[in-house]
C-alpha cells in the first residue's frame, strides 16, 4: 500500500500530501492495536493485583487467628 500511495504521489506531484495520509493511516492503526492490547492485559492486572491484596490480608490474619485459637486453648 506503501509503495501505491508513493507512486501515486510522485505521479501526481503530491508526495507529501500522499505521505501525509499514510502517516494517519498507520497512525490510527497503531492506535488501534494499543488500545485492544491495554483492553486485553487490564483484567490481567487486575487479577495480579487481587491476588497480591488477598496474600496481604492472609499474611495479617492469620497470624491474628492463630494467636486466637492458642489463647482460646484449641491448640
């Protein structure tokens, strides 16, 4: 598509405005692909991050409902 567009350009005396269109054209596709990689890795992260929120709340009470059970003499 490149190569065509340049062709054309050059044929017509317009390269640069024939480049231009090939810089939005790219551009907005570039776009596009950026935005449906971010939609596709958010609700990765937001797992990772679940995760990491679930091993601190067990890492402060456990220990917590540990230290209940011996006073309350289960173990």
């Amino acid at each position: 598509m490149i190569i065509q567009m340049i062709s054309a350009g050059e044929s017509s005396g317009q390269l640069d405005a024939m480049m231009q269109k090939v810089m939005e054209y790219y551009k907005m596709r570039f776009d596009a692909i950026i935005d449906g990689l971010s939609e596709a890795i958010e609700p990765i992260m937001l797992l990772i991050i679940a995760c990491m929120v679930v091993l601190l709340a067990l890492g402060i009470f456990l220990p917590m409902w540990e230290m209940g059970n011996a006073v309350q003499g289960r173990r």
